[in-house]
C-alpha cells in the first residue's frame, strides 16, 4: 500500500519552529533546564495510540535535549489518575503528559469528580497529531459490508456486541454515536485497554469495533480485519478505499480526536519556551513526520502555543454534550 504523501502546508512547521526558537534563546541560556530526566506520564495503555505517540516524542525529546524521558503508564480510571499525577506534580519541567479528548473533555462528564481541572491545571506545549477511528469486523465475520452491518443489528436487537478499549474511550463513544444515531440497541464489551479490545474483536469474541486507524493498520494489513467506514470528515488516506461515516448517511458523525504534549501549568516561562522549541522542532522534522505517518497518525497545522489553551476550551465546549447524549459513566 502507497503511504499517504506528508501535506505541503505542514512544512509551514519548520518555518514556525525557527520563529520561535530566536526569541526564546536568550532566555533559555539562563535556564538550567533540563538537568536530569523528564518523566513522561501515559494515560492510557501500552500499545494504545497516545502510548504510540508518547514513546514517539519521549524518544524525540531525550536526542534533543540529551536528557533521558522515561515513559510511565498509568491507564487506570480512564487517564485520571496519571492526569492528576501530573497536575499535582512539582512545575520545574520535569512532568510531561500527552493529552486530547479524552482528558479534557469526556472525564469531567463520565464522572462524578476528576483530580484535575482540564483549564487550570495544565500548560499545553504543542498539538502532535491527529487520530480518527475506523469500523472493523473480523474478516471472517458474515458482515461483509456496513449496510450488513445496521441489518444485523436492526433484525435482532441488543444481539450484536461491540469492543472497547473502555468506558468513556473514543472508541466506545465511537460506536455508541452509531447506535444513537442510527436508533440501534447493541452491547458494549469495555476491555482494560485497547489492545485487548481489538484482540476480541479479531478472535471474534465481539462482532465489531471501532478503533483508531494506527492501531489497526497493521491488523488489516496483514488480512485480519475488514474494514467498514472511517470516522474523519474526509476519507482516511491510509484507508482511501473506505467510506465516511458521512458517506454512509450520517452527516452529523464524525470523531477526529487530537493529542497534544501538556506539562504542569506553572511552569516557568523559560522551561515553557523551551519546551515548545523542541517540540516545534520535532513536528518540523521530515524524518518525525514521515514516522507520524507510517504509524497512522494525521499530520495538523499547528497552533501557536499561546492559542492552545483557547483550542483545548472549545473543544471541551464541543464535546461535553455528545458525551453526555451517549449517556456514558463511569464511578
């Protein structure tokens, strides 16, 4: 399979990355920062797509820095607790996150009380990426086709199950958007992470899922999964041949979801710069960018790092009613 060419409007980054690194560098020579390894916090499970994404800068972080960034998972509770890890983590710059939708947006609604407040707690550093999910089913499943797909669940109510790498993740929100939108009842079988999840859905344990597409790609790569429609606005290009979920007559469905490298909100503003220097210089990097794409990940235009607070506000006004409407908690 031809890999999707890196958009010409991304090379805008490198651009961008310079312009940031003239004014920061008098006062980054002040700081001594960093001096000993930055702790990398996972919210979510090894293998899953914002573990994918925190090795990746992780490992872009300590070439550049000369620092090592050990990466620790912390998928309990949804990302909660490794989110809280890191809002009540000293702010000297040695606590990194990766965060998106997820923490910002579904936690405060699935439950009661979170240890962190989405838009007080955190410093966002740089938008990474993007990831939008595809609908699968094994390809031995007798769903051959997404029309099969809402006949078998239409023929018999509440038979049909679907995985999840939990309650709450963008892939259960994924497939509760169809059910609601499509009026259709269908069990959720939550799985401890999103490995796991797609396991089921591969051994046939689950008669569908959706997924995000860079954990995916390798399994219907090598054959073992057929996939029905993808999630994003337009037509993934690493699954060209696949409809939208807006093609298969659903004009309101669409999830895109976004991560993005977040530190503690006090930090200083010279560690902050700093920061956003690497980073910047990191998604300019052909090399990184060409990875982000070979491992499944959309390539975003960047926002300025004093835009992404704003960035993160909207998108947490955006997406609290849809989890709301899809009536997911969690204790």
């Amino acid at each position: 399979m031809d890999q999707p060419r890196i958009p010409a409007a991304l090379t805008r980054r490198a651009a961008l990355a310079a312009g940031l690194a003239l004014p920061a560098a008098g006062a980054l020579a002040q700081a001594p920062w960093p001096t000993r390894p930055i702790s990398m916090i996972a919210p979510l499970a090894a293998g899953s797509s914002v573990d994918i994404l925190a090795r990746l800068v992780a490992e872009q972080w300590s070439q550049r820095l000369g620092q090592p960034v050990p990466v620790e998972n912390r998928p309990a509770a949804n990302g909660t607790l490794a989110l809280g890890q890191v809002a009540r983590a000293p702010a000297d710059g040695y606590t990194i996150t990766v965060t998106g939708q997820t923490s910002v947006a579904f936690n405060p609604v699935l439950y009661p009380s979170i240890p962190y407040d989405p838009l007080r707690d955190f410093a966002y550093v740089a938008r990474i990426a993007g990831i939008s999910n595809a609908l699968v089913v094994r390809t031995a499943s007798p769903i051959r086709s997404f029309a099969d797909l809402l006949a078998a669940a239409r023929a018999e109510p509440g038979k049909l199950t679907y995985s999840s790498g939990g309650v709450g993740t963008t892939h259960h929100i994924s497939s509760a958007m169809l059910a609601q939108q499509a009026r259709l009842e269908m069990v959720h079988v939550p799985y401890r992470g999103a490995a796991q999840g797609i396991l089921a859905a591969q051994s046939g344990e689950v008669d569908f899922a959706y997924f995000n597409i860079s954990t995916l790609l390798p399994g219907i790569r090598q054959g073992a999964f057929r996939p029905l429609a993808v999630t994003s606005a337009e037509r993934s290009p690493f699954l060209p041949d696949v409809p939208t979920m807006k093609e298969l007559g659903f004009p309101d469905y669409e999830m895109t979801t976004w991560v993005a490298i977040g530190t503690v909100a006090a930090v200083p503003a010279p560690i902050l710069a700093r920061m956003v220097e690497v980073s910047e210089a990191m998604l300019a990097d052909p090399a990184v960018q060409r990875r982000l794409v070979e491992l499944g990940f959309e390539l975003l235009p960047p926002i300025p790092q004093s835009q992404m607070l704003d960035f993160v506000r909207a998108e947490k006004e955006r997406w609290e009613p849809v989890i709301r409407a899809s009536g997911a908690r969690r204790e």
